[in-house]
C-alpha cells in the first residue's frame, strides 16, 4: 500500500506508547489528553492488525510484536528527525573527496596556500585536480567535476560565476633572451623566434579540447605546442623559445628560475580568472567551504594588474 495512504502522524504516538508502555505516560509525554492516546492506539492496533498494549491487572505491557517494533520505531524516528536537521560540513572531520576543474597553472598558483590549509583544516578531505573540458557544464551536472577554477571567456553562461582576479597575458622567455632586454613587445616581434604555445588536446582538429580566448597570443597555433601552460613556459628555459602564459604564473615562476617577462604591446584582454559551479549543487555547505578555499587560495593575486 502506498505510503500516502498512512497517517504518518502515528509514528511518534506509537514510539510514545512503546517506551512508556502506558497510554497515560504516552499521552503525558507527547503532551494529548488521555482520550486522544486512547484513540490513537485504537487507529494504531487496526493499521497493525495486533493489540500493542495488554492490560494485566492495574498496569499494562507490549505484545510479542510491540517488542519487536520497539527498536525499528525508534530508529526510524530518529532518522526522520535527522532528515530535517540542517546539513554541516565540518572541515576538520570531513572524509570527503572534491574533484577540482583547473588548468595546471592554477593548480600550482594555489598550492602554495591550499595545501599547508588541508594539512591544518581539513586532513581527511581529499582534491583531485583535473584539465577544464570544454563541455564543462555536462561534468559539473553530472557530478563529475565539483567546480572549476579557470578563464572566463564567455562559453558557459548557463554557470554560476564568481570572478577573483584578471590575469594579464604577457611574453615569457629565458633571462638571457635576445628579447630580454625590452620593456614590450608585440606578437609580431615575438614570433620571429620560436614560439611554444598550450594546446591540452590529443588532435585540435579532430578531438577539439578548447575553445577560442578571445586573447590572440593565446589564440595562435604554432609549430610547436604542448599539453601544459606550465611546461610552455619551462620550456624557453635556455633556449631562444618564447612563449605567452598568464602574469600569475610567469612572476611566480620568475622568483624562482631565470625567465624574464614582457608586457605586450597589443590589446589582448586580460584572463578573467574565477570560479565556476552548478546552481544546483552550490547551496550545499561542503560546496560553499570549497569555493571558500579555492578564493582565498587565490586572493593574493588580486593585486596584479595589467
């Protein structure tokens, strides 16, 4: 029989009537006069087809089958009362997996901040940084990918969007460079050397990964390209390659190793870096922690500027 046609409102008058076996104590506890328990154990022993409660002298006691009841009663209500208690998401005791949509660079620029954070916040939490499909609202809807940290060019609108910082896109070469002593350069005056670019796909032209940027450094298919941002850019180490990364990336790698960066002199748009999710899922509390991490794990690159 569908459930719809019981009178749900019986279960914590039967769990009453069980742990007090008493209609007296059960109407005194769930605060009903005596006649409505009365009542409502008679509509519980026709819905059960048994008795429940036994007189026996001046006190009363559970049938075979009330026993039995008494604990599976007592734990559905118990999971009804959990069914209404808001949801928390306690970081420090989480044991939960998130699956993070980042190109590689961004994975790296938040390392620095993300990961002493988990070890300190949330050590059962675990990340799984992967590429940004460009059918990325299939994976989020699909719950395939958690959100996702990466360039906003216009694609997914249908994506709740949350910006954070604009990268500038500038010229990344070796410290030693021909070019490296300039303040700028145009795309023309970069490309008469040989220039490395990122392209995440097996083959564009058959299996397409990526959709145009909008940004015509970042658009351009060289000779050569690679599957990673940041390996474009470690590439021109020691060598006369050059190539266009995000400022983000080319001054964290720069403090480290000898690469040298040029603003460009064109119109290229700077990358409006933020964070995307699916409405659906974005209420959830472990979801909002999430977008809380993955902002703060990046709101020290707010300062740069074109």
């Amino acid at each position: 029989m569908a459930l719809r046609t019981k009178n749900l409102n019986l279960i914590p008058l039967l769990q009453a009537l069980l742990e007090e076996e008493s209609v007296v104590g059960a109407a005194r506890k769930t605060s009903l006069s005596q006649p409505a328990m009365s009542g409502a154990l008679a509509r519980l022993r026709e819905a059960l087809n048994d008795p429940l409660l036994l007189r026996s002298g001046r006190s009363m006691y559970l049938t075979p089958r009330a026993e039995q009841l008494r604990t599976r009663v007592n734990r559905v209500c118990a999971e009804i009362e959990d069914l209404f208690e808001p949801v928390v998401f306690d970081p420090a005791t989480a044991e939960q997996k998130f699956v993070i949509g980042a190109p590689d660079y961004l994975a790296y620029l938040i390392s620095k901040e993300l990961l002493p954070r988990l070890a300190r916040e949330a050590p059962g939490v675990k990340l799984r940084f992967v590429d940004v499909p460009v059918d990325l609202p299939e994976w989020l809807k699909n719950g395939d990918i958690d959100l996702a940290v990466c360039g906003n060019f216009g694609i997914w609108r249908e994506l709740e969007y949350e910006p954070i910082f604009e990268d500038p896109v500038v010229a990344a070469m070796s410290a030693s460079h021909p070019l490296s002593m300039k303040r700028q350069v145009s795309l023309e005056q970069l490309l008469e050397y040989p220039f490395l670019a990122f392209d995440p796909s097996i083959d564009r032209f058959k299996h397409p990964s990526r959709t145009d940027t909008g940004i015509a450094s970042f658009d351009f298919a060289p000779q050569v390209t690679v599957g990673q941002i940041n390996n474009a850019v470690l590439l021109t180490l020691e060598t006369d390659f050059v190539t266009a990364a995000p400022k983000s990336l080319v001054e964290a790698m720069a403090r480290r190793l000898p690469l040298k960066q040029l603003d460009f002199s064109g119109d290229d748009p700077p990358v409006d870096t933020g964070i995307f999710w699916m409405k659906a899922q974005g209420e959830a509390p472990s979801m909002k922690w999430l977008r809380t991490v993955m902002r703060e794990s990046l709101a020290g690159y707010s300062s740069i500027r074109p």
